[in-house]
C-alpha cells in the first residue's frame, strides 16, 4: 500500500509539472470553515472559503457552499452541491455553480489513498454564459500513531470540457490536526500552476482551515 502511494502520487506529480515553463508570479492564502453533519450513510455539508492574492493584499474571490451527500459503503461516496461565488479580482464577476463529486478512499493500517473526481457546471449570470470543468484529485495521507497530526500530500488538476483543454493543477503538502470532537485544523502550502492567455505562470499559496463533523 505504501509503495502504491508514494509511486502514484509521484508519478502525478512529475507528469503535471513535465515540459512545463513557469514564472512565479504572487503569494495568496486560502482560509476556510467547513460543517459536516452525518445523518448515518447521508450527511450534509456546508462551508466558506475565502482567498487572497496581490502579496495576500487583496481579495481574489470568496465562496459559499451548502450540499448533502451519501456514503455508498466503506470506501465510496457522492454528494451534490451548490456554490456561489464573488470574484473581485474578476471585475466583481458572479458565478453560480452546480457540483457533483465522487471520491473512492482506500485504508490500511493509518495510510489512507482517495481519488475524487469533480464536475462542475458554472453560470455567469451577467454573460449568461456556462461553462463545464472537470477536477480528478489524487490524495495520499498517514495517520501519525498516538498523534492528533496526520499529514498528507495531494494534486488535483482542472480540466476543460468546453475544448479549451488544460486549466490548472494544485500540488499540496499540508497535515491536518485533530482537536478531538470532531474538530480539526488543516494547514497546507500549495504550488499553484495556471493557464494566463496561453502561458503556464505559478504562484505560492498558504492554507488555513477549520473543520467540524458532528
């Protein structure tokens, strides 16, 4: 398992950052509040998130997310959301959108491997135009024995599925912290690559997040 792990996780990693030509070009944080209820195999969820840039000088864009979802069995689950979105760095552009999620986790003795795969449908209410993107992320966690940190390593890339290819992919190394009670903390650094008109550029990101399941 552990081999499995460390070989898939580096294999995403190298194939993301192949052949890639970066400039870093900003510093930002992403901070976030996430309430998930468990109804047994349903629950519901709800979170916010906002995110910096500009040298975490400014607002990129903040969001809100309220979604239920199902745990299928011990290692797959789906849940259906919506977000609305405020993007100041956009123009103060709005965005409404729908998301359905699988994730697939398999564990064993304190390692823990999840693949989630996303589909988002956008609105833009002010082009009323909508647009399709398709997120796989790949995580790999361990669980510290006698210890409230399990610390992880994750990838995720975005995928057009409106013909305009290659979006963005995320690259984390962060641990979360158990509080007991069902809180925790998440802190994580993130390399972000993005497409700017053509161009791969990159830029460094801090998070921050608490989390709460009752």
């Amino acid at each position: 398992m552990k081999k499995i792990l460390i070989s898939t996780l580096c294999a995403a990693l190298l194939f993301s950052l192949q052949g890639r030509a970066q400039s870093v070009s900003d510093l930002g944080t992403w901070s976030s509040v996430q309430l998930v209820k468990s109804f047994g195999a349903p629950y519901a969820m709800a979170r916010f998130e906002h995110r910096s840039y500009d040298r975490i000088r400014s607002t990129e864009c903040w969001f809100v997310m309220a979604g239920g979802g199902y745990n299928f069995n011990k290692w797959l689950k789906g849940d259906l959301s919506y977000e609305y979105w405020s993007i100041p760095s956009a123009g103060n552009m709005i965005q409404h959108k729908a998301v359905l999620c699988f994730t697939e986790t398999l564990k064993r003795d304190g390692l823990a491997l999840a693949l989630r795969e996303k589909y988002e449908l956008a609105y833009n209410p002010d082009t009323q135009s909508v647009t399709n993107t398709l997120r796989t992320r790949l995580r790999g966690q361990y669980k510290v024995p006698e210890s409230v940190f399990t610390p992880y390593v994750m990838y995720e890339i975005f995928g057009s599925l409106d013909g305009n290819g290659w979006i963005r992919s995320l690259h984390y190394a962060g641990t979360e912290i158990s509080l007991g009670g069902g809180h925790s903390l998440d802190f994580f650094y993130m390399y972000h690559l993005f497409d700017r008109g053509g161009l791969t550029e990159a830029c460094h990101l801090l998070g921050a997040g608490y989390n709460f399941v009752f």
